[in-house]
C-alpha cells in the first residue's frame, strides 16, 4: 500500500506500513525494552510511594531493595510488565497507524495536527485496553517489601489480578484509570511528533520514502523523541501511581480520584511531590523508547523498501 504526491513535475511514491506490520513491529520491541529496564520501573514506584523518605535517591533506592529483598526483588512484576509492554506497544504502534489512516488527506498527507491528535488517541486506547489494568496489578507486586513470598500479601500477577477482583470489584482494576488516560494521551502525542520531526531533522528521513535508519539512529531519534513526555505528564505519573495501590484492605481510599490527588499531593506534600520519580522515569523510558524504535525501525524500514521496489 501506498500513496504518491507530486512536486516540482515529479512523482514521489510514500509507502504506507499496514497498522498490522506496525503492531507486530512495536511487540517485539516490547519483549526487548522490559528485559532491559525493569530494574529501573520497580525503583521508580518505590520512590514515587516512598511518603515517609526512606530513600534519598535512586541508588539508595536500588542499594537498598537489594540489601533487604536480593537483587530478584529488582525484577518484581516482570511478567505483568513484559506481557503489558509487548501488549501496549502492539497497540500503540497499530492503532497510531490505523488513527493516521483515517486522518491522512486526499494525498496521503499528515499535517503535524493531525499527527498529534492521532498520537494521542492511541495512547488513550492503550491506556484503557491494556496499560490501566496491567499496571494496577504490577504496582500492588512492586510495593510489597519483603522476602518470604507465603508473607507477601499478592503471591503472583494472576493471584493479585484476582485478589483486587475478588475484594474491589473489577472495575478495581482500572482503579487510577483518568491520571493514566491523561499521561498516555499526552506521552503518545509527545512522541510520535517528536520522532517524525527528529527523524527529518538529524538524518532526512521522511516517513515512507523507503530509507531504512541504521540502529543507532532510530535509537538517537527514539531517545530525544521520548524526552518530552514525562517532563509533561510527570503529575498524572505520581497521581496515577498513588491511585492504582489503594486498596479496600487498607480502610477508607486516601484519594478519592485524580482532582483530589492533584489537591492533596502538594498540599500535603509540596508541589515537588508530584514529579517524584521523574529522574527514574527520564532514566527509563527514554532508552526503552531507544530500544524499540531500533527494533521496529528495522521492521517497518523493511516493508517500506519492499514497497519501493
């Protein structure tokens, strides 16, 4: 599939990657990045919930996980991070696509607007498909402290997904849904802009024109892409947090949604308290964007040059 816009007399063929090829490219990407960075999530929840300041920073944080629950514990909620990852990038990657489809002109044509709001409408579809659900069970599995799995309160994600069931509903599930729809609206909108505008800027690449980036470039593009987002949903990161590990167990809900966080926190707290986490965040998902752009780059550079031909 593709499309061919004209300038100056002469004809330009832009390939179009199906939402299927994209979605299969950002899976893979996502087995990749949650191998890698998992350590670095499991230290930022722990700050981000961290109301008494028992750490002083990430590697006080890291330091001590180890010395209190071994180096594993720096891996909790892998399997719902890496099931969710490779869910969420799926998605991301191949409602984005299917969003510009719709929103392309007669020519084939993306205006920045248009890339924009299609950003942002597949990071709301991700958050409530598949990153709300997957992060509430992941971030109750992270907050547990201890050794001793029989003490631990969730023994597993299938047993915590079915534990919140059982004791708030399933709709506990989706507990801190509006904070997340907030940060992955905006953070897709971020990043799929910036990493077109990137791409054209450090190295000429258009969108379709069958150039294939090497590795290190789709990486540095990713990385600088990434940036952006966390900066400006740093709030919805903390608040969402803050949300997702209430639970019914523990009495009345500290927070009764995203307006009265967003009251409380820095109130209570201090306006700094909603970007706690954000140098974690800033260590983590900028080169786990760096790892899935190399990956998928690859993938859809492919198809685009198969379309050249």
């Amino acid at each position: 599939m593709g499309t061919r816009s004209q300038s100056n007399g002469e004809i330009h063929k832009t390939a179009v990657v199906s939402p299927f090829i994209k979605s299969f490219a950002g899976s893979i990407g996502g087995v990749a990045e949650a191998g890698c960075l998992q350590p670095m999530d499991v230290i930022k929840t722990r700050l981000q919930l961290d109301k008494a300041k028992q750490y002083t920073g990430i590697v006080n944080c890291g330091k001590q996980i180890i010395a209190q629950e071994g180096a594993k514990s720096l891996w909790k909620g892998l399997t719902p991070f890496a099931t969710h990852l490779t869910l969420k990038y799926a998605l991301r990657m191949g409602t984005n696509a299917f969003y510009q489809s719709l929103l392309r002109d007669q020519s084939g044509a993306l205006s920045d607007g248009r890339r924009l709001a299609a950003g942002f409408a597949a990071g709301i579809t991700e958050a409530l498909i598949v990153v709300t659900p997957f992060e509430v069970v992941k971030i109750r599995l992270q907050q547990q402290r201890g050794l001793t799995k029989e003490l631990l309160r969730y023994k597993g994600p299938v047993h915590a997904a079915g534990l919140i069931v059982k004791e708030e509903g399933i709709l506990g599930l989706w507990s801190g849904a509006a904070p997340t729809v907030m940060r992955n609206g905006t953070n897709q909108m971020c990043l799929f802009w910036a990493k077109n505008n990137f791409d054209r800027l450090f190295f000429s690449k258009e969108e379709g024109d069958g150039r294939t980036l090497q590795p290190w470039q789709s990486m540095t593009s990713g990385f600088s892409a990434a940036c952006l987002g966390p900066v400006a949903t740093g709030p919805f990161d903390v608040i969402k947090t803050r949300l997702m590990a209430q639970q019914k167990s523990d009495g009345p809900a500290r927070y009764s949604g995203l307006l009265d966080a967003l009251v409380k926190i820095p109130r209570e707290e201090g306006f700094l308290a909603l970007y706690r986490g954000l140098l974690p965040r800033l260590m983590r998902i900028p080169p786990g964007q760096a790892i899935v752009w190399a990956v998928s780059d690859q993938i859809t550079g492919y198809f685009e040059q198969r379309q050249h031909e």
